[in-house]
C-alpha cells in the first residue's frame, strides 16, 4: 500500500483527483470506479475544474459507481444516481450512456443486483476504483458482518449508516433501509484502488482498515490483501495511526 499524507481536507481532494486524471490520460477509454458521499466532493471539483480548462477529457472513460439506495431511481433527488449528475457527470463531456450505476427502481434485489453484476462482467475489471470509508470501516455499503459480501448484493444498511447520511436527506424524509452495492469481490477485482479519507470522524476507521486485523467486521480491512492501494489521507484521518 502506498500512503500519501496531505495537510488537510483540500490537498487530499488534489492528490485524489491528480491520481485520478494520471489514469485517464494514461488509458483515456478506463473504466473507473467512483462513490459518493461528503468525502469525493472536492475531488468531483477539482477534476470538473481541469476539464474546463481543456486539460482533461471524459469522452471515452466508462464509470461504474459503487451503490444505489433501492427505492430510489434517477430522477429522485436524494438518489446517488442525482448526486453524480449534480456532482460530475453532467459537468464534464462523459456520455451519459458511459455512466452506470445499480438501478434502483427495481424493486426485485435478484434482477437488480444480477444486471449489475452482469454488466460489471461485461466491462471488465475497473482500471482504477475510488473508495470512502464509513466510520464503521464500511467501503461501498458492505456493512460489518459474519462474512464478506462477494458480487453485487442488496444489503440492509447499518442504523449508523442510515444516520450518518439523513443529512443529504430533506427534514422529515425516510433515508432508505436497503442499498445495492458492490460487493466485496466486486471492489477488488479493481487494478487499482484508491481510498481517500478526511477527519478525526474517519481516524479510527483508516487505523482499523489498514492496520487492524482482516476482518468481515470492518469490511475495508480486506483491503490489505489486495496488491495495489493507494491511501490519501489527511493529517486528522491519520493521527490515530502513529
Ligand atoms: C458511497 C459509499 C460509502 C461512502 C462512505 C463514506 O458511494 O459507498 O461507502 O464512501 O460511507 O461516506 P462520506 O464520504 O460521506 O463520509
């Protein structure tokens, strides 16, 4: 695992987009793996910010995004989906049909999670997959369990996660129970994995992923087995690691 330590908030968001763009200049037509969530927000800023100036071109990259909650389609705002298009996809010149996600709207977890499953399939490993941690140690929404979850699978989330993300939420809304995510064997498949985290909320979680024991009771802990890794990470994330 290689560890890049950057002063805070900002300069992570750099170092992760700078990573990032290396590999589509490197194989304009990647696929990448991409989340969502607070963390990758400045990141998604940074990298609209170089294709504005015509340094960087999303024509032929493919996405495939982690997660979606199951209830909620494209057109819903709290969906992932919406938050991608908000957040990148319609900030850059991706094509929209270069862009995928699970689809939320079907309500049948085997037919939802076999599509993507199947189309992961079709496109091969991802070249490059961007990770956040949960607090919990979770990485796409494989929650803490008896075992590691393998393919594409509809997971109930965590009652932490659920309260971890009602502020993305409106007041009064119902965050969804259930998600379909990657699953733990479809994360590693990635060439290249690159976890990026900010914060005190987030020091105990890089020190039990990346130093602890590998356990399905902090899913990212895997992630040790898998031979290329790159953590950026900012001094608050860190500091329960020295
Ligand atoms: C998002 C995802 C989650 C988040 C994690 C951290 O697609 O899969 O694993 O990366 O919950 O979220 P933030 O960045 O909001 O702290």
């Amino acid at each position: 695992m290689r560890i890049y330590l950057t002063k805070d908030y900002d300069a992570m968001s750099r170092k992760a987009a700078n990573i990032i763009s290396a590999q589509i200049i490197l194989k304009p037509d990647c696929v990448l793996g991409l989340a969502t969530g607070s963390t990758p927000l400045g990141l998604y800023r940074q990298l609209v910010d170089w294709h504005r100036k015509g340094d960087l071109d999303f024509s032929e990259v493919i996405t495939v995004n982690l997660d979606e909650y199951r209830g909620l389609g494209a057109d819903d705002k709290e969906s992932y989906a919406s938050y991608m298009r908000e957040n990148l996809f319609s900030l850059v010149n991706l094509k929209p049909e270069n862009c995928h996600l699970p689809d939320g709207k079907i309500s049948d977890s085997e037919e939802a999670c076999g599509k993507y499953n199947a189309l992961l399939g079709s496109l091969g490993r991802q070249d490059l997959q961007l990770l956040g941690l949960g607090k919990n140690g979770h990485i796409g929404f494989n929650e803490p369990g008896e075992f590691f979850g393998k393919d594409v699978h509809c997971v109930e989330l965590a009652r932490s996660t659920v309260e971890a993300n009602r502020r993305f939420f409106e007041a009064g809304k119902n965050v969804p129970a259930y998600a379909y995510t990657m699953g733990i064997r479809s994360i590693l498949r990635a060439r290249k994995i690159l976890v990026i985290a900010s914060g005190k909320d987030k020091a105990d979680a890089v020190r039990e992923v990346f130093f602890g024991e590998v356990t399905p009771y902090v899913p990212g802990s895997i992630l040790q087995l898998h031979n290329d890794v790159i953590l950026v990470c900012d001094e608050e994330a860190f500091s329960k690691c020295r």
